[in-house]
C-alpha cells in the first residue's frame, strides 16, 4: 500500500537525521574538533611532549572518526532526496488530523451507525373484538399504545385512554391520597409516552406548581435545547420552573411538539384542556385516565363549566382504550339473600365494547374474567349491570310468580332503579357520537 510504505520510509528518514544530529551536537564537537571524554587521551593532550606515540594514535583515531561523520552525512542526505522524490512522485493526499478525528472523512467514509431502537414495540391485535383482558398494568400501557397508534393512524385527533392506576383494592381505600394516585398515574404516562419512539411527546399536568411538584428537571425550558423523541414536562397554561431567581419559563405549547398526554385535570380545568387542543392543532391530543364518566358528572352544577362543553367537544374524544372494573350488589328473596358480583367494561379500538364477568381463577387463584358479550356502543352503568346479573340468571333466584309490597314489584326495587346519566340519555344533543362509538 503506497501510504503504508512511505510512512515506513519516512520512519526510517526520522531515525537516520536523529542520529547524525545526536552525533553532531555541540556537546561532541568544539571548534570543529572532536572532544574526547578518555583518561588517556586528556593526558595525551595534557602532555603532548612526554607520549609522542600516543599523539600519533590519536591523530589516527581523528582522522577516522571525521571520514565515519562525514559518511554518515552523505547517507543521511542521500535519504532525505529518496524521501523527497517518494513524496513528490506520490499523489496520495494524507488525511488532515481533523477529518481522521470526525465521524467522516474527506472521502464520505463510514459514518454515525444507524439508529437502533431499545424499546420493543408490542405487536398489534390479531382480533380487537377479542382482545383478552390485561393481567398486569404493564399489559395495560402496551394496549393502551397499540389502540392509540392505530387510532392516530386513522386520522383521529383527540383520544380518551382509561384504566385503574392502582389496584382495584388500592383504589377503593380512601387513605389513598390524590396525590398518591397522580404519581401513579406519572408513571403510566411516561411508559406511554416511551412507545412512540422518535415523537416528541409533551406530558401536560393541570397547573405549573403540581408539575414542578412531581418533576425535578432542568431542561426543555422555552429556550432549553431538545433532543429529537424526548419527553417533555408541560402544565395547562404553561408557567414557570425553578427558583425565583433563575426562573425557567415552561410553554404549555411548542413548535417541537408531535402530541399531547393530558394528565391530573379536573372538570374546572376542562376549558383549558380544550384550549390546549385548539392551540395543538393537527397534533394528536390524548386524555389519559382523566376519569372523563366522572368529570362529565359535574358539568352544569354551579361553577363548573356547563353541559354544552361535553355536547361541543367532549363528546368528539374517542375512547381508544377502555377498562372499567365495577362492583354491583343484588338482593334475592331467599338465601343467601345478597349477592356481590362484578364485572368491566372493557374495549381496544377499533374494537367493540365488550362485557366481561369476574369468576374465580381455580389454577390461580383470585378471579378471571370471562367475556359475556360484544356490544356496538358503550353501554350504561345501569345496562351494563343487568347485562351481568342475566348472566347469572339472577332472576331466577327470586323465585316465580308477582311479589309486591305498596304495589311495587319487589324484584325492581332489590335489583335497583334502571338510571341513566343526562348524557347517556340526551345523547342525541351531543355533536359527535365518538365518545360512546
């Protein structure tokens, strides 16, 4: 290889010039003339007239040393144009330091190797209509990904995703405080946000103190640096971040935004929810474990915001991803009188709804669902408890024949009054018919 060699050349040119220099040094020669370091020959020189011979061996020894120098300069210079005729002759042009130390060279060499993705992407839905339920909240945020990426697929821009942050136990118990829920709630959102790889995804809380209160960042800032599929920390209306003197302005919205995780709003915060979706355009907005069945509850009652906000836009959210696990009691005539059964409503777009019911896991313990049926659009609380109790074939257990008491059935009154929400039963002066589709 020509560069090989002529660095093998130059090697040995570097080699033969430190030699003569180290032999030609001042500290060898003076005045032309060889100083020699012998004990024999300082006396010779200290009494020239006492050892005439030894004056001639040294004269001898001299003149010897001076032809060695002077052939060791011949060759020393003969090499030295070798060199210069290799490095003339040769078009090969040497890498400067620079471009040996970048990522590419002169020559468009190898470069930055190709983004390799560490997260494994679940794989999508043989059948969404039945899709088995999730056995782990892991399981959960890998299909709460899946229903989302298809529905984003399709076109859709605002998205309802909801599951139980904590165990059904956990959520039941009234020591468990909001906040507690919330940092659950953090955790699912980022394990969310992780699947969409390469989108810049921005987490947004209800206000800036509860996001400083759960993230402690220094970066992403309005005029923070971003690096390209990072996550993002926002807070409806945007804010500030840091100490009172070196405030960090946090924007609710930025340019480099590719969508939105809504988390912690309450029914009070819902306008500015649907401001930030008016601000974020074409970018996917998602509604994550609001409890939107409870929010829609408190619209209409003094200072909430009226019900018109769920018949103008709440209802155009789709319900991408829903489990919904709830607890029904039901009273008979004979024993055991009372019963305790439960069920969920549990849907993957583009799914159908469909109705499981809890029975007990004999292999491994504790309960398992079991699907009941598959259902069109989203089914009331109230449906979807007789939807179960007639799978049990709980009417059965009452006994045959009318059992009344003030002329009122006995079987109404211990199976519960059948009650609908104003949005379930004025559905048609909702816009869109998404949030129950």
């Amino acid at each position: 290889h020509p560069m090989s060699s002529t660095a093998a050349r130059l090697a040995c040119g570097a080699a033969l010039l430190l030699s003569a220099d180290a032999f030609t040094s001042p500290a060898a020669f003076s005045n032309g003339r060889p100083l020699l370091r012998s004990k024999n020959a300082m006396g010779a020189l200290q009494a020239p007239a006492k050892c005439v011979a030894s004056t001639r061996s040294l004269g001898l020894r001299m003149s010897e040393d001076q032809e060695s120098l002077k052939k060791v300069k011949d060759d020393v210079e003969a090499e030295r144009k070798k060199i210069a005729a290799i490095l003339g002759e040769s078009k090969t042009e040497l890498p400067a330091v620079v471009d040996m130390m970048s990522e590419k060279g002169t020559d468009g060499g190898p470069s930055k190797p190709a983004f390799k993705s560490t997260v494994t992407q679940p794989p999508p839905f043989k059948n969404p209509d039945k899709t088995p339920p999730p056995k782990s909240f892991q399981m959960c945020v890998e299909q709460a990904y899946i229903s989302a990426k298809a529905a984003i697929d399709a076109g859709n821009k605002l998205l309802e995703v909801e599951f139980p942050p904590l165990p059904q136990s956990a959520m039941d118990n009234g020591a468990i405080g909001a906040y507690t829920i919330l940092d659950a709630q953090i955790q699912h959102a980022r394990g969310f946000a992780r699947f969409f790889e390469g989108k810049n995804v921005a987490i947004v809380f209800s206000d800036a103190e509860e996001r400083n209160m759960f993230v402690d960042d220094d970066t992403y800032g309005i005029l923070a640096p971003r690096r390209q599929g990072a996550v993002r920390y926002s807070a409806l209306g945007g804010g500030w971040k840091g100490s009172w003197f070196s405030d960090i302005k946090v924007a609710e919205v930025q340019d480099d935004d590719d969508m939105f995780i809504i988390i912690g709003a309450s029914a009070q915060e819902l306008p500015d929810v649907k401001a930030l979706c008016e601000r974020a355009g074409d970018r996917p907005v998602v509604l994550f474990n609001m409890k939107l069945q409870i929010l829609r509850g408190d619209l209409g009652l003094p200072f909430f915001p009226g019900r018109n906000l769920h018949n103008d836009w709440l209802c155009t959210a789709v319900p991408v991803y829903h489990v919904r696990p709830t607890a029904y009691t039901r009273t008979i005539a004979s024993a055991p009188f009372l019963i305790n059964y439960s069920g969920a409503l549990f849907r993957t777009w583009p799914g159908k709804w469909q109705a499981l019911l809890e029975v007990p896991d004999t292999v491994n313990g504790g309960g398992r669902y079991e699907p009941v049926c598959n259902l069109e659009k989203r089914p009331a609380l109230s449906e979807m408890r007789e939807i179960l109790a007639e799978e049990l074939q709980l009417d059965a257990l009452d006994g045959e024949g009318e059992q009344k008491i003030f002329g009122i059935d006995l079987k109404i009154l211990r199976s519960g009054v059948v009650a609908k929400t104003w949005w379930e039963k004025d559905f048609d002066d909702a816009k869109s018919d998404n949030w129950r589709d």
